[in-house]
C-alpha cells in the first residue's frame, strides 16, 4: 500500500527554503561584521554572549527552515506526515548542531592564528 497525500506541501517546502536561504544571507552578514570588528577589538573573547546571541537567532532560522524543507520534502515523496517528521526533525537538528559546534571552533582557530591559517590552497 502506497501513501499519497492528497495535497503535497510544496508550500512548505518553498517556505522551508526560503526561510533557510534569508536566515543563511542574515548570518553570513553577522559574521562579516564580527569578523571585521575583530583588528578594532582583539582583547573581546569570541564567546561573548553578544556575538552568540547574533549568531544564534540566524542559526536558529536555518535550523527551522532545513527542518520544515526535509520533512515537507519527505511527505511529498511519499512519507505519511508523522514519520516525515520524525526523521527530518531529528536529522535536521542534528546536523545544525555538530554545524553549530564546528563553527565556533572555526572562528576561535581563525581568532587566534588569523584568516590566513584557514586558507587551504596555499602550502606554505
């Protein structure tokens, strides 16, 4: 027996998208005014709570929008609406959360030995 919702979610799903693409655009300009804060300010601790506030809430709206994509994805491909969310809410979360950790290792490595130490294609 197949299951086939009588109306896909393409709104959610287009709406899942969009939300994850803005909040995507909105952090990417948080991190480039913290990064650029960052030569006026060096004694700042990268772990303030401000910083991590204004990180969190864009995180968050990918987090939301990468967990309302997935799952809508899910039922449209055939999955009845409490397993798509069983498997896109946890999936979605959990790669928010080790994306979440390995950004922050990333700005305290490139903090304390600069941008130029995350550039992969130079040898030297």
């Amino acid at each position: 027996m197949y299951y086939y919702p009588l109306q896909p979610p393409y709104f959610l799903l287009l709406a899942g998208f969009l939300t994850a693409l803005t909040s995507g655009l909105a952090l990417s300009g948080t991190l480039k005014v913290i990064v650029q804060k960052w030569p006026s300010d060096p004694q700042e601790p990268i772990k303030s709570r401000s910083s991590l506030k204004q990180l969190f809430v864009p995180f968050i709206g990918i987090t939301g929008g990468i967990c309302l994509f997935m799952s809508s994805g899910l039922e449209i491909f055939g999955f009845p609406s409490p397993l798509a969310l069983g498997v896109g809410l946890p999936l979605s979360l959990l790669t928010c959360v080790f994306v979440w950790l390995q950004l922050g290792s990333l700005l305290e490595f490139a903090r304390s030995r600069g941008m130029q130490s995350l550039d992969l294609d130079s040898w030297s």
